[in-house]
C-alpha cells in the first residue's frame, strides 16, 4: 500500500464531489432535513425525541453515506474510469483507502453539521459526552461508506444500486434494536441481527446517550470498527480490473 497513491486518490474523489453539488446536498442536508423533521413530529421536550435522537443521528449518516458512495463508486465502474484507473500499478488497496478516506473527510462535515443542529437548535440532550457521538457517528458513516463500496461490485445500473438500500439497510434498521428490543424479538430475528454490524452501532449510540460506557459499550465499539475492516476487505477481493 502506498500512502502518496492513496491521497492522490482521495483528492481525486474530493475534486469530483466539488462539482457535483446534487451529491453534496443529499450527503450534507438530508440528516439536518430528516433530524428537524423528527424534532417536529414529536417535539422538542417529548421523551421519544430525547430517547431515539441520539441513535438516529448516528444512523442517518450510515444511510446517506452508504447510498452516496455506492453511486459514486458505480459511476466509477460504468464510465470506464475504474478499468483505467486499475490497468495502473495501482493497488486495489490503495484505491478502496482513497475512496475511504474522501468519504470520510464529507461523512465528518456531515456529521459536524448535523450534530450542531441537534445538540444546539433542536435541543436533543445526551447523558454520555457529545463528542464522543459525534465519533460515532462519523463511524458509522464510515460503515456505511465501505459497504456502499462492497455492494456496487453487484450493481450494473444505478438503479440496481438504489435497489441495495432495502436489502442492505432497512432490515439492519429494523432489527437493531431501534423500535423493537431485541429481548423481545423473535429467536431467529434476534440472531440473525447478532450478524449485522448496524446492530452493534445502534447499542453503542443508546449507551452513550444513557452514559452506560461499560465493557459491553467497548465491545460494539470493537464490532463495528471490525466491519468497516471487512467491508473494506470484501470490497477489494470483488473489485475487478476490467468492468463487464
């Protein structure tokens, strides 16, 4: 892996979402939009908002950046861009770090701004410390970035790539633990949501709201950074050399 390699490609990708201002919209305005609307539906003071805020804030990120990193990457792949850049001595490394890396540079102003707007202007209050969810949810940005770059290896159309976002996202979203406990699902609903790293993203953002950082709290923690590892792992064994 080469470092200089890497950032010349990060900045590549920066270049490119400079001027795509409709991608910079949807990555930085979406959480604000979808957080004031949750603020509004239930209200400043009402214990539902103060009790799913803070996970959803973690979460709304994880959803952006996995739609906006799974187009970008397949937009990558369909102009040929990708198969020139790898007929390269470039490694497959070296180009899933850079995308990485410039995805995660857009999912901390994201999360920057989005975080400002709830703890400031909507009010939301965490027991834990704030900057710590905002690590979190720069993490699970992150997640979601290095499995938008895994999944577009299966997309050939933009369309199919949307088409991800219920098969990938939703079910990790409703089997977290966010409306249902997982105590209380059914047995084979609770283990198949002990594979799914949104699961573990969701308890370690509850835990910092309720200020719960135990060992269980580490172990999330643990889980998810392991994901982003293997999704970024699975995503260079799929990444092919020449597009189909």
């Amino acid at each position: 892996m080469s470092t200089q390699v890497t950032l010349a490609v990060a900045l590549r990708v920066l270049r490119q979402l400079r001027h795509d201002p409709r991608t910079i919209a949807l990555a930085l305005g979406v959480p604000c939009m979808l957080m004031l609307i949750l603020q509004q539906l239930f209200g400043r003071s009402s214990p539902v908002f103060q009790q799913v805020g803070t996970p959803l804030l973690g979460l709304f990120p994880f959803v952006t950046m996995f739609l906006v990193t799974s187009i970008t990457m397949l937009r990558e792949r369909t102009s040929g861009t990708l198969e020139r850049l790898m007929t390269t001595p470039l490694h497959k490394v070296d180009l899933l770090a850079g995308y990485g890396i410039a995805f995660a540079l857009l999912a901390v102003v994201q999360v920057i701004l989005v975080s400002a707007l709830a703890f400031g202007l909507l009010g939301l209050e965490v027991a834990g410390p704030k900057w710590l969810v905002v690590a979190l949810a720069v993490a699970n940005a992150v997640l979601g970035s290095t499995l938008g770059l895994f999944v577009s290896a299966f997309a050939q159309t933009e369309f199919q790539a949307v088409q991800f976002m219920p098969a990938v996202v939703f079910p990790q979203i409703l089997l977290c633990g966010l409306f249902v406990a997982r105590e209380e699902m059914a047995d084979w609903l609770r283990v198949i949501s002990a594979f799914l790293p949104l699961t573990y993203a969701y308890d370690a953002l509850a835990r910092t709201a309720d200020d719960r950082l135990d060992a269980r709290f580490a172990f999330d923690v643990a889980v998810v950074c392991a994901s982003i590892v293997l999704a970024v792992a699975l995503g260079a064994a799929t990444l092919r050399r020449r597009t189909e």
